[in-house]
C-alpha cells in the first residue's frame, strides 16, 4: 500500500511568486493535516481536514496561505505570493481517524524561496 | 493551556548504551501520547503510542516508553542503542477535537 504521497520533492521559486504543494493521503484515511518545519519554529500544525472538510486552520500563517481538499485522495497548500520566510519544509499527514489517531506522513516538500 | 515539552535539545550516547528521551505534557485529562522518529531528510514515523490500559508501551525498534500520570511524563527508552538510532525524536500529545501538538524534538547522536 502507497503511503502518503507529496508533490513536489524540491521546489526553487523566487519571492512574489504563486507556490502550491500537493497531497495524496493514504486510501480510506479520513483526517489530513499539512505542517510546516523550520529549524526556528520546528513543527507547526497548519491545518487539518476531517472528511475533506477543515476543521483548524488557526496555524495558517496569515491571509497568503490557502488549502484546499476537494476530495478524499487530494488536497493542496497554496502560497501567494511566496515570501523568503515561508521557506521550510512542508509535510502532509493522513490518519484513519483524527490527531487522535496514528498519523503516516508524506516524504515533505523542501521550499526554498529566493 | 496545553501543551508537550522536550527538555533535552539535543543527546549524545555511545552506542550499545541504554538511551531515555524526556518528554513532560500539560492536560488537564490522561491525553494521547505518541513518540515519533524523523531521521534526516525523512518523514515522521510512529514509534509508540498510548491511549489507555498497560502504562508501559512496546513500540518498534526496541523502544518502549512509560506513561506515569503522577509525573506528567512519557519518556522514550531503549536498553542499547544502535548507531542507525541517531535520528530527531518528537513526542507528541493529542486531546481531541482541535488540539495536538508535537514537542520541540531531541536530536540523538549515537556515538561508535
């Protein structure tokens, strides 16, 4: 079975510019979160969906960090414009049931922004 | 407010030596607790967990950890470590609804 998968690996952009990441969780997985990890701030939870919709967003940095669920097998984190402070690395986790439950997480997406 | 925290920023042991990872939670109620491995470049994966009954969990790798309410604890513990152990910990703490959160994580380094 296919873990979480993550899109892309590595992403280079420049400041200004519109970055989105991608997410596949786990099949059946009911609850996905996407965190950010700096060596400044370690592990942050930005958001988490239960069944697509979400239920925290109250670690979203400000109004430039938007995601989305549109279904149980996606989900995006969109930054616009991208600023050099929002480098980190980006994960995404699935569970079958909640931040109660066992979270798999995704390989990250290391964001570098110039 | 709740909350996990790892004193330990960082540990150094040599290898086949005993390890125990620090990890102290704030709630008010017996919460979730989990300890999770990073090694470099990687993502999380789940080591252990507790959510009730046996107060001392088995978990993979050789860990185990013990969950002692009257101490608000949860620390991680291998008998001999392994230099493939060298890897950033993170203990975590979930309470339902909106509220889980990772400690600042201790980084081992295993000593040949």
């Amino acid at each position: 079975d296919a873990g979480v998968i993550q899109s892309p690996r590595h992403e280079v952009t420049e400041m200004g510019q519109e970055v989105t990441l991608r997410c596949k969780p786990i099949s059946g997985h009911n609850s996905l979160f996407w965190y950010r990890q700096t060596m400044m701030r370690g592990l942050e939870l930005l958001i988490y969906f239960n069944n697509n919709v979400p239920i925290d967003d109250s670690g979203m940095p400000e109004d430039r960090f938007s995601a989305k669920m549109p279904n149980a097998s996606f989900s995006t984190l969109k930054i616009q414009p991208s600023e050099p402070r929002d480098s980190a690395v980006y994960f995404c986790a699935s569970s079958l049931g909640g931040n109660t439950d066992t979270q798999y997480f995704g390989p990250g997406t290391r964001l570098t922004v110039l | 407010a709740q909350s996990v925290t790892q004193p330990d920023i960082h540990i150094t042991v040599s290898e086949g030596a005993s390890l125990e990872l620090r990890c102290n939670y704030s709630y008010g109620a017996t919460p979730y607790l989990f300890w999770y491995v990073q090694s470099p470049g990687q993502g999380l994966q789940l080591l252990l967990k507790y959510f009730s009954g046996d107060t001392l969990v088995q978990g993979i790798k050789g860990f185990e950890a013990e969950f002692k309410r009257s101490q608000s604890s949860f620390n991680l513990r291998k008998p001999s470590v392994h230099w493939s152990d060298a890897a950033e910990y993170f203990c975590a703490v979930g309470a339902g609804g909106n509220q889980f959160y990772f400690g600042t994580g201790t980084s081992l380094t295993v000593i040949p």
